[in-house]
C-alpha cells in the first residue's frame, strides 16, 4: 500500500453501513470524489494504492477506483461494486482497465456526478425494498383521517416494523400533538422546507422526533410554512428508501406539495363518514386525487344514514372498500393519559389496523378487501 488515510467521522445513523473505498493517487479526482461523498452524506475511506488489508476492499459497500490506480488493483478480488472513475472522454484503453479490474461501471466525471452521488448515498445506506407507503385523507372535515394515521403508524411500529409518520396537513395543528410529543426534540417541517436535493435516509430518520417507536415529522407552532414540491419530493423518497412503512397524513385540498406526496404512495385511504353530504365531498376529493393517485380506496365509518352502509358508501364513489372503521370507546380521555390513536393493542382501532398491515403483507392485498376487526370481511 503506497499510504492511505481513513476518513475519520461520526458514525453513520443506525442501519447504515460504511463509506465507500476509493482508491486513487490523483489529487483532483480525490477532491472531487471527496465533495460527491459528502453531497451523498458517505465518510469514505481512502487508499492512494490497494488496500493492504482484503478485508478494506471486501467490506466497502463500493468501490470507486481512479484511472491512475486501475493498474495497481488488477490483482485484487472480484466483487460487485467496482466502478471505474476519471475525467478523459476520449481514452481508448478504459475499457480493457475496467475489465481488467472487474469494474461494473465506467464513470467519467461531471458527466456522472449526479447519478454517483445516488448510487454513494443508496450504497451507504443499504437501500433495498422501499417502504410500503400509505396516504390517509378524510372525505370532509372531522372525519377522523388524522386519527387513522396515526393508529396506522403506531400500530406498524408495535408490530416491529420501521415506522415513520409524516404529518402533510400543516393547518392540522400539528400530528406530534395527537401523540404527545409537541414538546418532543427534533426536526419539523419548516428544518425541511428548502430541501432541493437528495436527502439520506438515515440522515432524515435520526433527526426526528422518535415517538411510540416511530419517527414522525410534523410542523412547527409557528406560522404556517409552505412546503415546496421539491422538499416533499426529497422528504418523502429519503423515507421510502428506509424500508418499512411510511404513513403521510394529508389535507383534502390537493396543490402541488400534496399532489408529489400522492404520486409517492403506493395505496391511498379516503376516510367517509356514513352520510349523504360526507359522500358528496368525498366525490369532489376522490376525483382530484385519483388525478395523481391509481390506487385510492375507501374505509367508511359510521354511524350511517338510514339506508346506508360501508358497501354503499364505497359503490357509492366507485372505489374499492378497505373496510368499516370502528369506533372506540374511550378514545380522547386515553389521548389526555399519553395513549395515542392505535396504542390499546387491544382496542378496536388498533384490531382494525393490524388487519389492514397484514392483509398489506399478503399475496392477495391488491382485491380491496380488509377482514372487519372481530366480524367478517368487507370486500
């Protein structure tokens, strides 16, 4: 090993692994590798030859290999990863380097610089499946959509699954306040609002408030802060990357902020109390969101109108019928005790959520049906 000197830094946040391996002699190659690492939020460890230890090349989670060291890493094991980096558009013998090295890529720089740093920060941070990611709207006001959000998120988050509740109402008073942590240290909305680019993962977890097992993002008490689109496009795919379950609780209205947040979800819940006029504006918002949003289904909760029941509420707007939200009995005096929506593991609420996480988990989750918590199913 010609010399080498290891990124020293904090530790990444919990499920992260380590940095990427670069190895290069080349002093403004190394700079600007530096400066992506960062961008990528990577501490990496650099070598100006083949690491002297197997054990450095083996464990990177990639390897990024200047033009100028190609040569000297021929000798080194094969193994994903290996991407081949330098700034000379026109080389001819870069292809039979990168074979030689077993490179899976061959990066010249800037041309590559945006697409490397997301494949540093999805390296770093271990990505693979996305997170099951779920959006809950109410049909009108106090329709109980914020209540459901919640209890979806603690409830995923008892289960053991990696949780995080995004609150995307900001004239909802804020979601930490349902679970008792307004008072909770962490980043709000307004900490994000100017975010453009890709943000990590890891980053954005740790620096939430952690509340009931899951990380929440809510807003701030201040005056109300515009969340650009791009900011709820950096928020939102840095969450899904974790893995897990993401649950965003959104306003009816649908502007641009709402609208990307819609495009991110994988299903939608229109919440629809069980009356004429409740119906009638879930129409109108039904038909603004399914614009962005395939997947939008109905959970219908009573008491109902005479003559009327989930299945006519759902036939009603043409969407499929996750189920019959219950009520539960003691709700508000448990939120004043510290019990969020969904914390009685044996209540209704939380009986009725389990079921929709694991009908979720199921092969046959796509048929808009959800075992009614203690009856039947509601298809």
């Amino acid at each position: 090993m010609a010399g080498s000197c290891a990124g020293e830094g904090a530790p990444g946040a919990e499920g992260q692994r380590g940095g990427p391996l670069i190895v290069t002699e080349d002093a403004d190659l190394l700079d600007d590798l530096l400066r992506l690492c960062a961008a990528a939020g990577a501490v990496p460890e650099v070598h100006h030859g083949p690491p002297g230890e197997k054990e450095s090349w083996e464990r990177a989670p990639m390897i990024l290999v200047g033009d100028d060291a190609a040569r000297g890493c021929r000798g080194a094991s094969r193994r994903p990863g290996v991407m081949l980096v330098g700034r000379d558009q026109d080389d001819p013998g870069v292809w039979r380097r990168a074979v030689e090295i077993g490179a899976e890529y061959v990066l010249r720089l800037p041309d590559s610089e945006g697409w490397l740093v997301d494949q540093i920060a999805n390296a770093v941070e271990g990505v693979g499946r996305s997170a099951l990611t779920v959006g809950v709207m109410g049909g009108r006001g106090g329709s109980g959509a914020s209540t459901l959000a919640c209890a979806l998120a603690v409830t995923a988050a008892r289960s053991g699954r990696r949780a995080m509740l995004i609150d995307g109402d900001p004239l909802g008073g804020g979601i930490d306040v349902m679970l008792g942590g307004e008072e909770s240290e962490g980043l709000r909305w307004p900490d994000f609002a100017r975010s453009k680019g890709r943000l990590g993962g890891g980053a954005l977890e740790e620096s939430l408030p952690a509340l009931h097992g899951l990380r929440v993002l809510s807003w701030g008490r201040e005056d109300e802060v515009i969340v650009p689109p791009q900011a709820m496009r950096s928020v939102l795919a840095a969450a899904r990357r974790l893995g897990g379950v993401v649950v965003v609780d959104l306003p009816r209205r649908v502007d641009e902020s709402v609208a990307e947040a819609l495009a991110q979800l994988d299903v939608g819940l229109l919440v629809v109390p069980g009356e004429l006029r409740a119906v009638a504006a879930a129409q109108r918002v039904a038909s603004v969101a399914r614009r962005v949003l395939e997947d939008l289904r109905v959970v219908a909760r009573g008491p109902y109108a005479a003559g009327l029941d989930e299945q006519w509420v759902a036939q009603a707007l043409g969407l499929p019928l996750v189920g019959d939200l219950p009520p539960e009995a003691g709700l508000p005096s448990a939120q004043d005790s510290g019990v969020p929506p969904g914390g009685n593991s044996r209540g209704t609420l939380a009986r009725f959520c389990a079921a929709f996480w694991d009908l979720a988990d199921s092969p046959g989750r796509s048929n808009g049906s959800l075992a009614r918590p203690g009856g039947g199913g509601a298809s």
